[in-house]
C-alpha cells in the first residue's frame, strides 16, 4: 500500500488538523503562550519588528517540537509494520476499519469517550523559559490526544506502518508536519489578519469537521479493500 500513499494526501491530513475544531480556535492562544507576549500586544505588533522577531523564532520552534514527535511517531510504526510483515494483509485491514471508526467519531456519529480526552496545553501551567520552552510546548502539544487532532494523526500513523521502507514512514509524517505547520507559521506571521477574519471562518468548523470525518471514512475503506490507488491517483492527477 506504501507506494499509493501520495504526499498530497499526507499534506492535506495535516491542513485538516489545522483547520479542526480543536486546533483552528485556539492558535491565539497558543501563539500568546509560547512567546510569552500578551494578547493584546499581539493584536497590535504590525509596526513592532522586535516582536515579529520573538513570533518568529518562538513559532519555529514550536513547530520543530511538534514535528520532532510526529516524525518519531512515524518512524516507530513503520518500524512496527516491517517486524509484523508477515501479518500486513490483517494489519492493512484492522488499519483500514480503525480509520472509519475515526472518521465516524469526528462527523459526530457515534462518540468514543477516549478519545474526548483533552491535553492540550495542560503539560505546561506555566511556559518553560526561553527557545528550548517553546520547542517543549511543541512536544506537549504533538503529545496531546485531542478530540480533532488524534483521529487523523492514528490514520496517518496507521498508512506509515503499511509503509515498504522506514524512510517512506518517516516522509509521511514530515508531509503531515508541514501541512500543519505551514498555516500554523502564517497565522503566527498575521495574528491580527487572522483575527479579523476568524469569526467568519468559525461558522464552519461543523462543516469541516463532516468533511473530514467524511475523508477519513473513505480512507479507511479504501484502505480495507487495498483501493487506497485510486483515491492517490485521482488526487496525484489534480498535481500533475
């Protein structure tokens, strides 16, 4: 299955945890707690380039906490996948009927409790001082099992332990790190734009989370039938 896993749908998982319910409403507030700026400073620092300076490097940072994690993830259950290949017709299936189960929690069809569990900024009461904080708030968070963000990080996790080879496992994960950190990097460059226009976008958070679900389950059943090729291609066509 490894080969039909195209990097425009790893970037898109990681534009959907972005875009989730869990994530999308509370970058202001992630962006306040890793630089340490108040958040009516932030909402007021288009002419301040020090403080563009701080959002920028903090950011980064947090961003590499995060992907550090994701990264590993993927290299562990690709690891995983290649001792149990023996197995990966059962492993391909299991994978595919998890995914739908995720994809149906996240449309609000049937909740499961675990994976309500909400961790977010919880590891940290306080922010750990300095770029080494930032980058520890990055790893808190990948750590995290939120309600949003989980189901689609397990599917992602369950294509890279069908994986061939440890690097194509671990190029899934970086994929899916830049899909979340690339919008994540330019809210942070435009809070104040980001602001202004949020309320619009938060009418729609019930929209995206069916639209994800929804992607999610298809995913998943392709995946059980061993079909994943002609969602990859019909997306890798749009690319070409």
């Amino acid at each position: 299955m490894t080969q039909d896993v195209s990097i425009p749908i790893a970037f898109l998982f990681g534009l959907l945890s972005f875009v989730s319910p869990c994530v999308l409403p509370l970058m202001p507030s992630y962006i306040s707690f890793i630089t340490g700026i108040s958040f009516e400073k932030l909402t007021d620092n288009d002419g301040d380039r020090e403080l563009r300076k701080v959002i920028l490097i903090n950011s980064l940072m947090f961003i590499l906490g995060f992907s550090a994690v994701f990264v590993s993830l993927g290299a562990s259950a690709t690891f995983a996948g290649e001792i149990l290949r023996t197995y990966q017709d059962v492993i391909r299936k299991v994978g595919g009927i998890v995914i739908v189960l995720l994809g149906v929690h996240i449309v609000g069809i049937i909740n499961f409790r675990i994976l309500q569990q909400d961790k977010r900024l919880h590891f940290f009461r306080e922010k750990p001082a300095g770029l080494l904080g930032s980058f520890l708030i990055g790893v808190g968070f990948a750590a995290g099992w939120t309600p949003c963000i989980g189901p689609i990080l397990a599917a992602i996790l369950m294509m890279a332990a069908s994986s061939d080879t440890l690097m194509q496992g671990v190029l899934l994960l970086i994929i899916y790190s830049l899909g979340l950190a690339i919008p994540f990097f330019l809210t942070s460059l435009g809070i104040t734009t980001f602001l202004k226009h949020f309320n619009r976008l938060k009418k729609h958070m019930r929209v995206v989370s069916i639209v994800t679900g929804s992607f999610l389950i298809i995913t998943g059943i392709l995946i059980y039938f061993n079909s994943f090729a002609i969602l990859t291609r019909h997306i890798n066509s749009l690319f070409s």
